[in-house]
C-alpha cells in the first residue's frame, strides 16, 4: 500500500526537469500540480524562469495540462497568459481529472508524467494510474490550512520509507 506514495523521481525543483531529459524517455505530456509546484501557492503569475521552462518544453512538442485542487479563479488566472489548458478542482488523490488530462492530451499512460509537491495528492494520485511521478520540494515553506494536514501525515510517510530503505534523497 505505501508504494503507492513513493514517487519514481524526486528532484529540487520543477526547473531541474530538463525538456532533453523528457523526450529521451519518449515523454510526450506533463501534468503537473501549480500551487507549491510551480509557484508558490500565493504567487498570481509565473516567474520568468518558469516561462522561460514552460517554452523550452513546448518547444520540444511536449504538452503540458495543469491540474490543480484549486478554484477555476486562481488556477484559471495563472493558466491563461502562460496559455497552458487546465483542470481546477481535480479532487486528487482522485485519479478522474488525471484520466482527462490524458485525453484531452490524447496521449498514453506510458508517454505522460505527472509532477507534483505532495506525496497525498500528485504522487498517489499518478501512481494510482501507474503513471511516472516526479515529486519536486515545494518552493514555499508556507501552505494553507489542508496541505499543511497532509505534510504533517508526508512526513509520517517519508520517515518510514527512509527507515525501510525506501528512498534515498534529503528533504
């Protein structure tokens, strides 16, 4: 059952995703969380960094769905000047917005990856699908009142794994 929380990939940040590093694994789609996963979950808009990694990838012809638990409001207000196709109020760990990300990209389990900051709402919710997952540090260390509940039972969650030798990396 705990596999089900344990990500394939773990990485710093959503930058250190190289585009090359995608299409060499044949990866053709992204799905990725926004709020603590792109942006820090108060932040309106993308940093230019992130611009600058959302257009190297579509350069690369990989798609790119957010799929956020968050309101159409503050998803759709980020989503829009970066033109990238969303679904708000997801639900995950639930895996029927991830099911229509798929779709909507009309892409395969096998050639989508989903990135996200949390273990109880991206990770087990792309596992749930058998898709690769990429759990990323969150960029802010503050969060609202749910998230800061599920980082409480992530951090249960991670130092059982550590201890059963589960995952290698630092926090």
């Amino acid at each position: 059952m705990l596999k089900h929380f344990l990500p394939d990939e773990h990485v710093q940040n959503i930058l250190d995703i190289t585009p090359e590093m995608l299409v060499e694994r044949g990866v053709k789609g992204i799905v990725t969380d926004l709020d603590n996963t792109l942006v820090e979950w108060d932040r309106p808009e993308a940093t230019p960094e992130l611009i600058k990694w959302f257009k190297s990838i579509k350069e690369k012809g990989i798609l790119i769905t957010i799929v956020s638990n968050n309101t159409q409001q503050r998803v759709k207000s980020f989503s829009d000047p970066v033109e990238i196709p969303f679904i708000y109020s997801a639900r995950k760990p639930m895996t029927k917005a991830f099911k229509r990300a798929l779709r909507d990209m009309n892409l395969r389990n096998e050639e989508v990856v989903v990135i996200g900051d949390q273990l109880l709402t991206d990770v087990l919710g792309g596992n749930r699908l058998g898709l690769h997952t990429i759990l990323v540090v969150p960029v802010a260390s503050s969060d609202g009142v749910w998230t800061r509940f599920n980082r409480k039972l992530e951090r249960i969650i991670l130092s059982w794994m550590k201890r059963k030798g589960m995952i290698h990396w630092e926090e």
